[in-house]
C-alpha cells in the first residue's frame, strides 16, 4: 500500500461534493477550522452547486470538480463535503492517472465508501474514511473525532477503543483494514469496486435503515465469501434503525451476531465509527492491530 504524504502548514485541501447538494454556507465552520490548523483551502464548484436536484451538480459537473481536484498536485488532500448518493454513478470515469503520479489523501465516508473501496482494489493506495465537512459545524469542530482526522493528516498514529459488550468476541489479529457503510459494500459486490476482504480487518457501521435490509445486505455479502475469511470485524454504529409493523424480532447488532457466529476471529461492537458525531479518522488500507477481550477492543496503527 502506498501512503500519501502527510500534510504539514501551508498544504492545500479541496472540498468537493461528488454525490449529494450541500449549501455553500455548510462549509464555512470547516473552511475557517481548516484555516486554522494552517492548511489552504480550495471550494470546489460543487460546494453550493446550481443543480436543483438531489445532486450536487450533473454527473458530469460533479465528475469534472472531483478529476480537477486529483489532477491538480497543488492538492494534498480531498476532503468530501457530504455522502448522499452519487458517487457510483461517476466512479468509473475518473481518471486517477495524475492521482497515482502524485498521491493525495481522500477523506470522507457514507457514498465515499465507494471512492475507499474502488482505490484500495485499483490503486492501493491508502484513503481515510473520517468526517467530512458538516461534521465541522457548531461545536463539532472541537471532538475527539474531528481532532483525529487532523492527527491522522498529520501523520500522528493513533489507537482508539471500543467498549465491552456482551457480543465481542475475544482475539487479536494484525491485518489491513477496510470497509465503510455497508449498504455501499453489498451494492459493491460484482462490481469494479468489490472489496476483497480475505484475511484483512472489516469495519462496517450504516444509518437509517430497515432490520430485514441490514440482515439482507449482511446475508448478500456472507454468500458472497466477504465474510468467511476475516481477520477480524469492526462493528460501528448501525443508528436510527428502523422496523416493520410486524417486528423483525432481531436488532441490528444481534442480525450482525448471527451472520457471524460461525466464525472464529475476533469481532467487537459498538466501536466509534458511524453516521454520528462518534466518527473516528480510519486509514482505509492501513495495517492495524485489532484486540478484543473483556475490558473492550483496541485499534491501533
């Protein structure tokens, strides 16, 4: 794996939007924190853009502002505005020929997971699956969360924990780390974007879905062989879950339980990965070494 340079002062970020609207005014807490920690910034002309669709611009604006950004070697950094959707509907037109002549960090997560998994599989390089710009906004900016996306971009190594709870299951593994929200991993598979995921380290978090679509999309990906091989998974948030008028009768964690419980490596829940404030900086790519044992589990670079 190759990892892009870490930032120092004066080092410029872009901000785009490759999938969904944001208001240029959701940006500007980010913008000034940014400023703050010594970096340049570039808006994109997705950041606000015209479309008055769901969509930061057309396929083809959203298209040219995220080549403009991995093509300019001024850039050291991408940092996505949003997730959404959309970034599927562009990713096989990027070209990433200047992007692996001079490798930049791409930060984002939700839709960006698409953009994480399609660099891992092609390109090997390492990206990082963090906050993104609206999670500046308020007192956002001043979180642990936040604040390891600026160590991470710096180059500071960092350990996170996890909690005890009553599904982890103990072990220890040293593996490269992968994953994202897993309702784009499961519409990943088949496609040149599929991750694999043999004997590497699988985190997974998702927001706002049905029970039986998490069990589907955890069932998808297990026939699939995306399950089987792991070194270890990371479960993160799966919020604001919701159930059918005749319950499913499961909860999200113990759907997730069940899909694995077969298996033997280690798994913890409840990590801080997820479509909340709790939404701590991962370097997709990156080997790490996952512990998970009765005081709770431990990530670290």
């Amino acid at each position: 794996m190759i990892t892009p340079p870490y930032l120092k002062p004066g080092d410029t970020i872009g901000l785009v939007c490759p999938a969904g609207y944001l208001p240029a005014s959701s940006v500007q807490t980010c913008v000034a924190v940014l400023a703050q920690w010594g970096f340049r910034v570039i808006q994109g002309s997705t950041i606000g853009g015209s479309s008055s669709t769901y969509f930061s611009g057309t396929d083809q604006e959203r298209l040219v502002d995220l080549q403009r950004m991995l093509d300019d070697p001024s850039v050291r950094a991408i940092l996505c505005g949003r997730g959404g959707y959309g970034t599927g509907r562009i990713i096989e037109q990027i070209d990433f020929t200047k992007f692996l002549q001079y490798p930049k960090w791409i930060i984002g997560y939700s839709d960006i997971t698409v953009l994480h998994a399609h660099i891992h599989r092609h390109h090997q390089i390492v990206t990082l699956h963090a906050p993104m710009a609206t999670a500046f906004n308020g007192e956002g900016w001043k979180n642990e969360y936040i604040q390891s996306l600026h160590e991470a971009l710096e180059g500071i190594s960092s350990a996170c924990s996890g909690p005890d709870h009553a599904f982890n299951r103990s072990g220890a593994a040293t593996a490269p780390l992968v994953g994202g929200n897993l309702a784009l991993l499961a519409h990943l598979v088949g496609t040149s974007s599929d991750l694999d995921t043999a004997g590497k380290i699988l985190f997974i978090e998702d927001v706002g879905e049905q029970l039986y679509n998490i069990d589907r999309m955890l069932y998808q990906y297990k026939r699939s062989g995306k399950l089987q091989a792991l070194a270890g998974l990371i479960v993160g948030g799966f919020t604001e879950c919701k159930d059918t008028d005749r319950p499913f009768g499961k909860s999200a964690y113990e759907i997730i339980q069940e899909a694995v419980a077969e298996y033997t490596y280690p798994v913890c829940y409840d990590f801080p990965v997820s479509h909340t404030e709790k939404n701590v900086a991962l370097k997709v790519g990156a080997t790490y070494s996952l512990r998970v044992d009765a005081t709770g589990s431990l990530l670290a670079e």
